[in-house]
C-alpha cells in the first residue's frame, strides 16, 4: 500500500499521509515518498497549490522511534535520517497543511515546514522530544520560534507538552480552525483562492518571506526589490495590469 495519497483537483493537489495503522508516524520511506510526490507536484504546471494532510485521528503523530531507537549519534550523522526533510521544505509552490488530531514531534515540525496552518478543533499540537531525551531535529527549535516567538518555544519544547488547536492559534501558529467536517474543506478553499494568483508572482512573494527568516532586514529588503523588480519581465505582471485597468479578472499562465 501506498504509504503517500496524491488527489488532483487542479489548480490544486491534496497530499495525504496514508499509514493510519501507525498514526502516519514518519518512517524514511514514508518521507522520501512524500519529497517525491511534492517535488512532482511543484513541477507540474497544472497545480498551483497543495494542501498537506492525513487522517482526521492524526496528522502525523512523530518520527518513527523504532528506526531510531538504538542508533549512536554516528550512525545518526552517517544514516542522516532527517536530511531528506529538507525537500518539504524547498517546494516552491503554496503549501497548506491541514491537521487534525496529533501532530507530535515530526508531525509538528512538518506542518511548520508548511506555509499555513488550517487546523479542525480537535487537533493537538506539541514538540514532544524532550520526553525521549533528545530535542526537536527537523527544524522545530527553529522554525518553531520563528512562529510563536523565544518564550513560547522555549515552554513547548522544555516541557513537551500538548498544546491544543486554540492555543496554537492564540500563539500565532495556525491561521485558521475549523470543525472536524470541514477542516480540509478550508484548507482547499485556500489553496483554491491562492491558485487564482500569478504562479510566477506565488513563487516570488513565497521566496520573498522565506527570505526574512534568514537575512537582516536591509538584505531582506534587497532581496524583495529585486524579485519585484523582475515581475516585470513577465507576461503575467502584464496581464494583471492590463485586467486591473480593464476592470476584469486576470486571466494568469505562469509565464
């Protein structure tokens, strides 16, 4: 069985994370067929958008501790597990997770690589890593403080406890919450509403703030400019104008 769901309804995919039996704890296979599948999507020219997801009981409930559990710190750097992440993190495209239920430790740090957060009401958030004697290793001491501030974080990964989709949401991680009937269902309204942009503008404006979480606000800035400034040699950067002075939707293809 497939342990990666890919469902298409351009302009939109949905990814689904498919090994209920382990709450889609987050073997190596299962992550580099998720890469492949992402990568895929963010080549094709008929998806603008994509929404992350798995089952309504859990998102995604870890890294799987088994494949872990007696490796020395050697084999860690040489097996570099966590090394293949990096690829969710890359797509160029929108991305939208949609979690509900557990989202522990890996779970967690894979919604963060994400660009949004729609979450149903019963979704349980939590870097869970300290209650096994190690810290957060796919970007959750990081990415993790970038989105609810020092403080926050500091208190979610030294005590490891479970934060639910309200707190998260008062902290400023999830964007939106909605019931458990209708969590995806508002993920894809999103990911729809934003495919209706400039792919070429989506990939800018993405870069762009990726680009903030790791320069200095003058180079940012630098950074922002220049994509801007290069919009304009684009057939979509003429066709929005064109529509917007027409009074018209635009009509965009990404070139």
């Amino acid at each position: 069985m497939s342990l990666i769901l890919v469902h298409r309804e351009e302009p939109i995919a949905v990814v689904q994370l498919n090994r209920p039996e382990a709450l889609n704890a987050l073997s190596p296979a299962l992550i580099q067929e998720l890469v492949a599948a992402l990568q895929s999507l963010d080549r094709d020219e008929n998806i603008r958008a994509i929404v992350l997801t798995g089952s309504d009981k859990a998102f995604a409930a870890g890294a799987d501790i088994k494949e872990m559990a007696t490796l020395t710190a050697k084999e860690m750097q040489e097996k570099d597990l966590i090394g293949a992440w990096d690829g969710i993190w890359k797509i160029q495209k929108p991305l939208i997770a949609a979690v509900s239920g557990f989202a522990f430790g890996g779970g967690c740090e894979i919604a963060l690589m994400c660009d949004m957060i729609v979450a149903s009401e019963t979704a349980k958030f939590g870097q869970l890593e300290i209650n096994l004697g190690i810290i957060p290793g796919a970007g959750g001491t990081q990415r993790l403080t970038h989105a609810i501030g020092k403080w926050k974080a500091m208190e979610w990964i030294l005590t490891g406890n479970i934060y639910s989709a309200a707190e998260a949401f008062q902290s400023g991680m999830v964007n939106k919450i909605a019931p458990i009937s209708e969590y995806l269902n508002e993920a894809k309204a999103l990911a729809k509403k934003i495919a209706e942009k400039s792919p070429i503008a989506l990939a800018a404006a993405k870069k762009a703030i990726l680009a903030s979480l790791n320069l200095p606000l003058d180079e940012g800035l630098k950074k922002e400019r220049q994509l801007f400034y290069q919009l304009f040699d684009s057939e979509d950067q003429k066709e929005g104008m064109k529509a917007f002075l027409e009074k018209r939707k635009p009509e965009f293809t990404g070139r």
